[in-house]
C-alpha cells in the first residue's frame, strides 16, 4: 500500500503534475465562488482543452481533480457571504455561515470553513489510500454479471439519495440511459435512434454531451436572469480571516465526526456533497446544539457541512477507481474523461496504470495542503470574484464551451447537437430535474448493456447468472431494500403510533 503511494508521489510531484495541481486548486476555487459555476461546469469547460492539449491521462485527471476539490472549497464563499449557495453541496453552509458574516465575522468564518475543509478532506484522503487498493483487491473477483449487480445498486442508491424527488431522479437517470444507447450497437450492428444522420453513428460524445447539459444550460439560466439586479452582492467587511486556535478547537469534535461521515457517505454511489453536507448538519444539530444556537450563527454549524462536503469529494473516488462506479455526479464526468484516454476505472486500473491511479491519490494530498495555503491568506481576493458581472461571465463561458468542443471535433455538427442538448437540459433544470442522474445514466448506460451481453454471452442466455453468485445476489438484494424501505418505512412508523395519534394526524 505504502509502495504504491510512493509511486504516486513520484508522479504527482513532477513539475508538469505539481504545477497542474496548483492550478487546479486555482481555477477550481474561482470556480466554486461563482455561484452556479461549481465543479461540474469548471471540469466540463476545461476537460475538452486538457484533452486537446495532449496531457497524459494522470496529469489531465490531477488537473481535473483540482479543480473538483478546489470548487467544493470555493463554493463556501458565496454561501457565507452572500446567502447563495455556489452549488448543491454548500447549501447547508449557509444556514449559519452568513448570520456569522451578518454578525461581522466574515472573515473567521472564511477562515474556519478552510480549516474543516481542509480536515475534512485529509481523513478522506487517508481512507482512500487505504480503503481503495483493498477494496481493488476484491472487485477483482467480480465478473460480468457482479458488475452488472453492481450497476443496478448504484441506479438504486442514487434514485434514493439523490435529489428531493426520488421519481424525478429516476427519470433522469433513464433519459440518461436512452441518450447512451444512441449509435450502432456495437453487439447487432443495429442503428439505433440515429434518425439516418451520419455524425450520430458512433452516439452521443461524452465532451458535447456534459458541455451542453451543465454549461450551455447554465448559460441559458444566466441570461434569463440577466436583468435581475442583486442587492446582495455587497461583499460585507471581512475583517481577520485567520481563524483562532480556540475557534478551531471548539469545533473540533463537529470537523472529526462530520470528516468520518462525509467519507461514508461519499463512498456510496449516487450520494454527492449535498447529501454528506445534509447528514452532517441534522446529525451534528442533535449531538451539539443544546442551546439552540444552530442556525443563528453557531460555528460548529458553519464546520460541520464544510468537513463533510470535502471529505465526500474525496470519498467519491473511491468506488469511481475501484469499481469504475462514479461515487457522484463529478466523478461520473472524471470517469468519462477516462474513457477518453481509453482508460477504464476499475480494480485493473491498480495494475495496469498504476501511475494514473497513484498520481492521483498523491496529488489530492498536495492539492489539499494547497488550497488551504491559497484559502487562508487570499480569501479577500477570491471574495472579489463574487462582483464579476453577468455581461462579463457569460460570454467567456459561451467562448470557452464553444473553443472546446470545436477544438475536438472540428465540426459544426457537434456545435449544434451541444446547442440541443444545452437546451434539454435547461428545460430539464426549469421543471425541477437534477442533472448529475442524467450524466450518471449516461455513463453508466453503456457500461451496464455491456456487462449484461457478457453475463448472458457466459451463460447462453440463461437470466439466472444474474443473481447466481452470492456477492451479485447480495447487491440484488441491497438495492432492492433501497428501493422498498423509503415506501415502507412510513407506513411502518404509522402502523406502530397509537389509534388516536393517527387519528388526530
């Protein structure tokens, strides 16, 4: 285990990847600050560019990697200062971030969201390193119809724990599946839904895909709202950003316990920071508040989701590297981009491409001890970016999208499908669906028909493969009482409570 990290520090310290990291953190930061920008459009936006730049694979996934870690610190800004959430997963950071910004204490909180980041993410990181050369070990044993089992487990986690409407969840993990059978089948040679036009042959690219459905739909979301003056995007007085030792310690059993559980919770797939952060914060409320100051400023209500959202980050890589089962809706874009290099996660990936694997465990640690020495001292200076108007961001997003997939493909045809899907997904946003289930079916459609031609191919067609082996039988069973407890449970508790409490209900 050792050995293998010290190789991934040998990859991830080399001038190219250690400069990379750092501009990872950088630009993932900028990222996160900008409210609805957050780790999806960054990593979408740069992925193409990486690409065509000619990276290595393990230098473009530190790079994107960085940024995935550096938005989810960036995302805090806005929350504490603005009351705006700069994605899903810092939602919960708001609740008591800005009543302590509105109480003049800006800058500590700044200060303090770094730190149980930072903490946070590093418990993570050290239960990636080893958890997931383990957990390696195991997948080996997994055939066709186990990763099939797999598949169908983490459609049933992600459904469950994944946005408000668990329907709506799963109807955007479908429409994800349809849009990754688009092409020829590889297995029949059939055309399917290709509506006879050439360019679609060979399906649905991940670049144009991803960049249409989060950056072009975002753009959209911009521009309807670019006439909306923002009163609140006064940047209150941040006063001292370092936050005391005292601060830090009194909140230290909030960081600990919300690190640990940020990493549980991350491992599991079709969770994400916005459930970590959720969790975190009802858990850390019932354990700590007895004076019922969570909400109006308590800091332990401001570290809490902080330390979670990172260490879920973190966690996320774990079943995405040694599965190939993306842990969030980031990673299901990391693991595309992957598979642009021809790379397919799994427990493989540890002995075939080491230094992908390796580099990029090393290059969270330094990628962490980084965004928190840019964090402290240059808060002020990323808070600046909260002022950037409209006028200015939605353009250079548009040219960046644009240049990238252009850049990959050198035809309008892929401009103009990346319109249509920017479109679907704005569409999709204002009726209430998340994307990142939509991306995860896309990535995960094509890999689970694959997995189940396999299993068949294996057993001349007999079904029963399916759920033959104990490890396949117990995920059937798994997601199976994911999908019935939520609709049981209630009906349980109510059936227990006394006849007169349900009547009076």
């Amino acid at each position: 285990m050792f050995d293998f990290l010290i190789e991934g520090f040998g990859v991830a310290l080399s001038p190219l990847n250690l400069g990379l990291a750092f501009l990872g953190a950088l630009l993932g930061t900028l990222f996160g600050a900008l409210p609805g920008i957050g780790p999806i459009n960054g990593i979408a936006i740069l992925m193409p560019l990486a690409y065509t730049l000619g990276l290595p694979a393990e230098s473009a996934l530190i790079l994107l990697a960085g940024i995935y870690t550096g938005a989810e610190y960036g995302g805090r800004m806005s929350s504490i200062l603005l009351n705006v959430p700069g994605d899903a997963g810092a939602v919960m950071t708001t609740l008591d971030g800005h009543p302590l910004a509105k109480k003049g204490l800006a800058g500590p909180a700044l200060g303090l969201s770094a730190v149980s980041s930072f903490v946070g993410a590093t418990i993570a990181i050290i239960g990636l390193t080893l958890f997931a050369p383990l957990l390696a070990e195991v997948a080996v044993m997994f055939g066709p119809a186990e990763f099939f089992a797999l598949m169908v487990f983490a459609f049933a986690s992600m459904s469950v724990m994944m946005g408000k409407d668990p329907v709506k969840t799963a109807i955007g993990a479908v429409l994800g599946v349809l849009i990754a059978t688009v092409g020829v089948d590889s297995g029949t040679g059939v055309m399917r839904y290709t509506f006879g036009m050439a360019e679609l042959y060979d399906g649905v690219d991940f670049v144009v895909m991803i960049i249409g459905l989060f950056a072009i739909s975002e753009i959209l979301l911009m521009l309807e709202h670019a006439n909306r003056r923002d009163a609140d995007t006064e940047i209150p007085p941040l006063g001292r950003v370092f936050v005391s030792l005292k601060e830090v310690l009194y909140c230290k059993g909030a960081i600990g316990r919300s690190g640990l559980l940020g990493f549980i919770i991350g491992v599991l797939p079709g969770t994400g920071a916005s459930v970590a952060g959720a969790v975190s914060y009802t858990t850390e409320k019932r354990l700590s508040d007895k004076e019922g100051t969570f909400g109006n400023g308590d800091m332990r209500g401001l570290a809490a989701p902080e330390a979670a959202n990172n260490a879920s980050a973190a966690g996320s890589f774990v079943p995405m590297l040694t599965l190939g089962i993306p842990g969030s809706g980031t990673t299901a874009v990391l693991l595309g981009a992957l598979m642009l290099y021809n790379i397919t996660p799994g427990p493989m990936m540890f002995t075939e491409r080491p230094e992908v694997a390796g580099g990029l465990i090393a290059s969270l640690y330094i990628g962490n001890i980084v965004l928190l020495a840019l964090n402290l001292p240059l808060a002020g200076v990323f808070a600046r970016v909260l002022t950037i108007p409209r006028w200015v961001l939605v353009p250079a997003i548009a040219i960046l999208a644009f240049v990238g997939v252009y850049q990959l493909h050198s035809d309008l045809t892929a401009i103009y499908l990346m319109l249509i899907i920017g479109v679907f997904g704005y569409l999709l946003r204002k009726l209430g669906f998340s994307l990142a289930p939509v991306i995860l079916g896309y990535v995960l459609g094509g890999l689970m028909e694959q997995n189940l031609r396999r299993a068949l191919s294996i057993s001349d067609g007999d079904v029963g493969i399916l759920w033959q082996s104990g490890i396949s039988l117990g995920l059937w069973l798994a997601a199976a009482a994911l999908l019935i407890l939520p609709w049981l449970l209630p009906k349980l508790l109510a059936g227990n409570a006394p006849r007169e409490d349900v009547e009076d209900g």
